[in-house]
C-alpha cells in the first residue's frame, strides 16, 4: 500500500499564531500531503505572511474573526472544490507532530477507515508538558462521546484527524451550520461520522503542549461548546 500525496490536503486553522505557523507548515512534508491550506482567522500578528514565507501553498484569511469551527471549513471547503480527496486537519500552534501523519492516512489508503481520529491517550501516543486540568478533561471527554454515541472513544477532543471528502458529500453531514463556527465543528463531525455508520478509527499520536500559549481556550465557555454537540444531536435539536 503507497500513500498518494496528490489525494491529501493538509488544514492548518490558524489565529494569532506567528513564530509557530511557519514551523507547522515547513514540518508537513509533500511526501504526505500535496498542498497545505493555512486558515488566518483574522490575526493581527502576521500569521498569514508567516505562513507563506514558510511555503504554505494556500494561504486564505477571514477579514473577521469566526472561530475555528469556521476557519477549519473554509479550508475543507476549499480544499474540496480543487479536487482533493483526503483532508488532514492539524492545528496552527505547533502542538502536532506532522512526521506522524502517515498514522492517519494509511488506514484510510489501505481501505479500512474513512476517518481516523488521533488519540494521544492510546498505547503509542504522547502528551508532553500536559497540564494536570488537561489531562484530566481531555480523559473525561471520551466517555461522554461513549454515552452520546456508542463508539468506544479515548481521545474525541484532539485537534489531529484525517478522513474522506467524500464524507461532507452526506447531507447528514452539515458544516456549513452557523452554529459549528467555534470549537463545536470538529466533535460534531466525529460524532455524524460514527452515527452515520462510516468507518472510524483512532490512532496514537503525540500532543505537544508549550510552557506558553498551548491553547486559546477558556475552560468553561469553550468546554461548553465541546461537549454541547453531543447534548444537541442526541436530543434532536440540531442536526
């Protein structure tokens, strides 16, 4: 089995992430993905010209803010309409390992997967300068999935995946929803993924986290909009 970098895409969402987006894009190699899509959410601190100093072979930018729910899409999206059939989503803040993107795609080149979701809690994976809150939420996580979905989940809310565009082809599938803007995208599209019946598997990746800056998120506000999905689609409020 050959992995064909001329199928993959790589989505970098990215905002305010000057003196790591260079780093990220210069780490993906075009033997695994044939073109990266870098998403400037509207920073103010040169992350798009960082980005294409570095060789990124897209770089688009949101005039506004929106999230990176919305920034993610706009990748996918423009990803799509050039032909490519393999995404692979990686964050802008250098917390990934880009030398492991062959984890995720060979499942989906050998036939068996159609998403392949990266866990840093299996057996293989690593969380480097984790944070003890962050240890313990990104644990408890996966069995809230478990519940919402019956899929044996380890690691639903890290940022590293790889699947088929042809999974945004269901309209079950709806990114295009306003309210998937902000950190909701990527757990809703894990969750239709498996309650769709598609193939999905996880595999061990690393998740580095910096002394500084690791993560814009704030705990409550944005925990809320993790796990609110889960609640929405369960009770049929949002599709």
């Amino acid at each position: 089995m050959t992995l064909d970098p001329s199928r993959v895409a790589a989505v970098v969402p990215a905002y305010n992430e000057a003196g790591k987006i260079g780093a990220v894009v210069r780490k993906i190699s075009r033997q695994h993905a044939a073109c990266v899509f870098v998403v400037d959410d509207a920073s103010a601190d040169g992350t798009a010209a960082e980005a294409l100093a570095a060789g990124a072979e897209r770089v688009l930018s949101h005039e506004r803010n929106r999230g990176v729910g919305a920034a993610i899409r706009t990748g996918l999206f423009a990803a799509k309409r050039e032909g490519f059939e393999i995404a692979v989503v990686l964050s802008g803040d250098d917390q990934h390992e880009p030398e492991e993107l062959p984890r995720l795609l060979e499942p989906l080149f050998a036939g068996r997967a159609d998403l392949v979701q990266g866990s840093r809690w299996l057996p293989g994976g690593a969380v480097p300068g984790i944070p003890a809150q962050r240890r313990w939420l990104t644990r408890a996580y996966p069995w809230l999935f478990r519940i919402a979905s019956g899929y044996p989940s380890t690691d639903g809310t890290n940022g590293l995946r790889a699947f088929r565009m042809s999974l945004l082809d269901d309209p079950r599938i709806r990114l295009d929803q306003p309210w998937l803007d902000r950190y909701e995208l990527e757990p809703y599209l894990l969750l239709q993924a498996v309650r769709c019946g598609y193939r999905v598997h996880e595999v061990p990746v690393t998740v580095r986290y910096h002394a500084r800056g690791t993560t814009k998120m704030r705990l409550v506000r944005d925990g809320w909009r993790i796990v609110r999905p889960l609640f929405l689609l369960r009770l049929g409020l949002k599709r």
